[in-house]
C-alpha cells in the first residue's frame, strides 16, 4: 500500500527553475508515466521523490507522511537508473543480494530471495558470474531485480528502455508491465518515448519546461488533450493545428481557416464554450490519422501534398497551404502527387479547439 | 640501488607466447635496449659477485680486477648472516615501513575521503595539502632537524601546551630520535598517497554511490562494499611505492640524525653508506647489496607475476 502525493514542488538550480509548483497524485499499485522532452523536468521530478536532490518548496508525502526531509537511503524507494549503475566489481548474486545484505538479513532468506529473484527473472545460470561484461537487457535485468527484491512500495525508473534495441524494447514493455502487476508496486516511470508512456502506463502525466500539462489515461490525454502542448506532442506525427478565425453563419459555428477554406463544427461542448468565451482567434486540431480524403463531399479542406513519408505500413503524406501545414496519415497504398490539392475532411467528432492566445482546449475541463 | 635490477630479469616475460616468427622479430627489435640493459645491470653485477668473495677494498692500492688475490671464500656472507649492527638496521628499516605506511595510507585515505565533498576552502587546504611532498628531502631534514632541537617549536609548543618547561632532546634520544625521523617521513609523505588515492577515488562512479544509499548502505557499508573494492588497485599501487621508497630512507633521515645516537636510527641504506664511505669495505658491501637483491627478488618476482595476471 503506497500513495505518493506531491504538493506544490519545485526546483530551482540558481535561476533555473526545472520544476515549478507540481502537483501530482500517485495512487496505489499505479504505473504513473512522467512523459515530456528533454528538460522538462520529469528526471528532476523523479530525483526529488527518490530523495537524490532536496526540493527548493514543496512537500512529498508517501501514504500521507511527509517524507520531502527525509534521506535518501530512508525513503525505501526502489530506483532503476538510466543507465542501470550496476556494481560491476561484484557478482550478479552479489548485485541482486545486495539490499537484503544491507538490511542485514539472514543469509538463508538472503539466498532464499536471490533465487526467487533469479527464477523470475531468468537470471539462474548467471548469478556467480561477474556482472562486468554482461549485455544490456541482462544488465537491465539485475538492475530492476536488485531494486525489486527489497519489495519497496514504490518504484521509480528513470528511462530503463532507452539504452535497448527496438527489438527488446518492445518485449520488455510487456515484461515491465506483468512485473509491475506481480510485484504489486506503485510504479513512476519517466520516459520521453510516448509509445512506453502509452502501453505501459495507468495514467500519463505530461510535461514541458517544468510545468505539469495534463495528467490523465493514455486515451484521455491522446483525445482530448488539455492545451496545444500536450495536442502536439502526443500522437506520431502529433496533432495538426490550423490558425483560424470562428465565425457564426445562419446559427452553426465554424472555423475560417483563410485559404484553405472553412470548417463547420458540429453543436456540443466545444462549440457551446466557444460561443459562450465570444472567442475569435482559436487553433483547429485534429489528428494525422482523422483525416479522409473525398473529392465529392463538399466544404472539403484544401491544401496541396508538399513532401511523401513512406514508413511501411504507413504513408504520412504532408500537407501545405500559405503558412499552414498538415500532416495526414494514410493506408500504404495511397498515391500521392507533389503538389496536387487535396479535398481533406477531418473526423467531424475527432475536431478540437484551443484558445490562440492561451493555447488552452476549449470545452475540456 | 639494488631495488631497480629486480626489473630486468622481468622485462623478456612481457612478450606473450605467440608464433616463433613474431618472438624472432620482437628479439631483434629489442636486442639494442637488450644489450644497453645487459651491460647496465648484469656487468655491475657481476662484478659484485666476484668482490664479494674477496677482502678487496680501495685502500689495498690495486684495481677491484686483481681482487681474487684477496679471496677469502665466504667470510663476507657469513658477516652478512652474523652482523647484528646490519640486522638492526634491517629491523629498523621494517619498522619504520610498518608504522609509517599504514599510517600515511589510513591519514591519506581519510584526507581524500574529505576531499570528495564539497566545504569551504577546499582549493586553498589542496595547494597547501600538497606542498610537504614538493619539498626537496634533504631541506625537509634539515626543518625538521631544526623543529626537533631541544630548543626548537616542538618544545616550545609542548612548554606552551603543559604550561611547564620542556626541554626534551629529541635527536639524541634513541628511541624518540626515530620517531621523529617517521614523523618527518609522515608528515612529507602523507601527501602523495593522499594524491593518489583522491584521483581513484574521483574514478568512483557517483551513480554506484547513490544507488547503494537507496538500497540502505551507510557511510562505511559504501566505503567497504563500493568504494575499496573499486580503489583496490590504486591502494596497491600507493603502498607499494610508498613501500619501496620507505625501503631507501635516507637523505630526510641522513640530515636529522646521521643514523645516531649511535647507531639508533640507522637504516639499511645509512648503514650501507657509512660501511661504504666510511669503512670502505667494499667488498663487504657488494656481498649485503647482493643478499638484498636475492631477498627482494624472492618477494617482488611472485608479487608482480600475481599482480601482471591479474589483469
């Protein structure tokens, strides 16, 4: 049983502000996923829970007890780093024993869980070999074992896949995943790859120049992101956003997007507040793959195919008109001309809107 | 000194066993240095075994060549083997590396250990840290020969430390004369292991650090689990220099006591200098420098082929 609850945190290193009044609430055996690019504050974050740095204001609290005082070596996190600080002077057994031997406990249950240890995680045949020289998914491995085998309440890891091939990566996702399940572990989970944060996690919490921009279940933050940062930077390619201008013509609202056309809205919430903020300048959104071409379908978008991205089962075809661009993503068959105009017809119900000037969605709470 | 020889027998052991082609060609191309080190090492050497069978000295007025004239068999081991002044010189010797070395490893490893963090200062107490060992031995003797004067500061602060006077005459007092001799040594020397050891203690991954504090070690299960295991060879290296040298004592001593009172404070290097310079029984000397050879070989051969497998 282990909630993690962060009040008002920040960190400042001299000026720099690298995480500014977070708040966050991890909730029990969650698999909490802290995604955003480089810098933006999500290792910060997770050293300050791990204990590594002290918070410049804020408080931490671990199933309501304070501990944003309390030392590192105290805190009884388990912590996977990047990259894995296996001690390579010693043994794998000697690796994976070497909390237990810490805590000084019997050396029949040190042996008893080392081996528990070693089953789960096929590392038996290595465990009397030195842990220098080993591949890195095994390095990997001993590094997630020797956390988990003090079975702290909380887990942290800091970007474990990054060092992993492809290939890899995508079975331990998987493996990651179960063993967060049998180990029963509120888990946090930096990453700057949105296909870890979207498989693995419970609920996603994005991040950009230490601000927390939205906390939510992978599905939640990919459809209905909370401001243009999240909107852009989830999703492969991220959500396209088209300046325009709404306008109100015979009692439906839509968006004048100038050349490339208008785009009406269907009636709903977004629309409702939009009529009720009496906004003028928004950003249209919606997603590469919501987008079908059809020439016969009036009201259509127009704009012209610029450059053709062919990865296999995909195509992202982009698109540009003006200063605008789209990206669209089609099936693998489709053929694209450089420079023909295109009738493009985003998904009516997969439209968002956003403020222009606070880039915050509008009709999402 | 006899110390450096011990090398030579070594060097032709580097070149690994391979295909007889690559052995002819790595012969050739070292056989210039080969021969340069033959003649500096083996020449000397044997000419120390033929005197040391001798009573040849210099004030015989012949060439060290004509010295079998003098052959007086093995009269100059047996003095090797019987001569109580050498054995406790020899002695002697083994103590100040017994308590000098440990004591300049554990003050240095501590001192390094401070210096790993961060406190006010620290640039300032590095310069001044490091300043003993840029001091020329033989000045270091003659500073501490003067502290140690009955009426020098160590007195004087002793007399201001217990408020009555002090006129200890630490030179001429057998036993305290080679404590301040380790003194000097320490204070001089502390400094070099301290180097050493910060610079392999700067190699200590801080990640490896950090992650055994998560996992619940303190200060001394990090010391003992990461931090030794990974300087051990660091630590290796720093004692045996310290070792060696401490083996050759001489100037820092040769200035504060001359080996004296008596003979109290005389090392195996005084006791060779003054049997050579002021006995002049060379022969005598090349039998002590010979047995030392034999000795330290017998020590270093094994040490250093453990320590080359290591790797």
């Amino acid at each position: 049983m282990a909630t993690i609850s962060l009040q008002r945190l920040s960190k400042h290193f001299g000026t720099f502000s690298a995480l500014h009044e977070l708040d966050l609430q991890v909730r029990d055996q969650e698999f909490m996923a802290l995604l955003g690019p480089s810098g933006c504050g999500k290792s910060t974050t997770m050293n300050l829970v791990a204990g590594g740095i002290d918070a410049s204001a804020g408080k931490i609290l671990f199933d309501g007890r304070d501990v944003t005082d309390v030392a590192m070596g105290r805190r009884g996190v388990g912590f996977v780093f990047q990259n894995y600080a296996i001690f390579t002077h010693m043994s794998v057994r000697d690796n994976l024993s070497f909390g237990l031997r810490m805590r000084r406990l019997h050396r029949t249950e040190v042996d008893r869980r080392v081996s528990a240890m070693a089953d789960l995680l096929q590392l038996g045949p290595l465990l009397d070999q030195r842990a220098s020289g080993l591949s890195v998914n095994i390095l990997q491995r001993i590094a997630i074992g020797r956390s988990a085998i003090v079975e702290p309440a909380i887990f942290l890891l800091d970007e474990p896949l990054s060092n992993v091939d492809a290939a890899f990566r995508a079975i331990m996702r998987t493996e990651l995943k179960s063993l967060q399940r049998q180990f029963k572990q509120t888990m946090i989970y930096v990453t700057h790859d949105q296909l870890e944060a979207m498989t693995m996690a419970d609920r996603i919490a994005v991040m950009d120049g230490g601000v927390l921009q939205q906390v939510g279940t992978p599905l939640e933050v990919y459809n209905e992101p909370r401001n243009v940062f999240v909107a852009g930077f989830i999703g492969s390619p991220g959500m396209n956003l088209l300046e325009g201008r709404l306008y109100e013509e015979g009692g439906a609202i839509g968006v004048d997007l100038g050349v490339i056309g208008r785009q009406r809205l269907t009636e709903g919430k977004q629309a409702a507040a939009a009529r009720r903020a009496g906004l003028a300048d928004v950003l249209l959104g919606f997603r590469p793959e919501d987008i079908t071409v059809d020439a016969g379908n009036p009201g259509a978008l127009k704009m012209a195919v610029s450059f053709v991205e062919r990865i296999g089962h995909r195509v992202v075809v982009h698109l540009d008109a003006g200063a605008q661009q789209v990206k669209m993503v089609a099936r693998n068959g489709f053929a694209a001309t450089l420079g023909a105009a295109l009738p493009l017809h985003p998904q009516a119900d997969r439209m968002r809107l956003f403020d222009k000037a606070s880039g915050l969605a509008i009709g999402v709470e | 000194m006899s110390v450096e020889a011990v090398k030579a027998p070594i060097a032709p052991v580097v070149v690994q066993a391979g295909d007889a082609e690559i052995r002819r060609l790595g012969l050739r191309l070292t056989l210039p240095a080969q021969l340069l080190l033959a003649f500096i090492v083996l020449f000397p050497l044997v000419m120390e075994l033929y005197i040391s069978f001798t009573d040849w000295t210099p004030l015989v007025g012949k060439n060290w060549v004509w010295a079998y004239r003098y052959w007086n068999d093995f009269d100059n081991y047996v003095e090797v083997l019987t001569n109580a002044r050498l054995w406790g010189s020899i002695v002697r010797t083994f103590v100040v590396m017994i308590v000098c070395v440990p004591t300049e490893l554990l003050l240095g490893l501590g001192i390094a250990l401070l210096f790993t963090g961060d406190f006010f200062g620290k640039r300032f107490f590095y310069s001044i840290l490091l300043m003993p060992m840029m001091v020329v031995p033989a000045v270091a003797g003659y500073m501490f020969f003067m502290l140690f004067q009955s009426g020098g500061p160590v007195n004087a602060i002793l007399s201001a430390l217990t408020g009555s006077q002090v006129a200890i005459a630490w030179l001429s007092h057998a036993n305290l004369a080679l404590a301040a001799v380790m003194i000097a040594d320490i204070w001089q020397w502390t400094p070099l292991m301290f180097l050493i050891l910060l610079a392999g203690l700067l190699g200590v991954p801080e990640d490896q650090l950090q992650m055994a504090t998560l996992l619940g070690a303190g200060r001394w299960a990090r010391l003992r689990h990461i931090v030794l295991p990974r300087i051990s060879r660091i630590l290796v290296i720093a004692v045996a220099i310290r070792t060696i040298e401490i083996f050759k004592i001489f100037d820092t001593l040769y200035i504060m006591t001359s080996g004296g009172p008596g003979d109290s404070t005389e090392t195996i290097s005084v006791y060779i200098y003054k049997v050579t310079m002021q006995d002049l029984e060379w022969s005598y000397v090349a039998t002590i420098a010979l047995f030392i050879l034999v000795v330290l070989s017998a020590v270093a051969i094994p040490a250093i082929k453990r320590f080359g497998a290591a790797r």
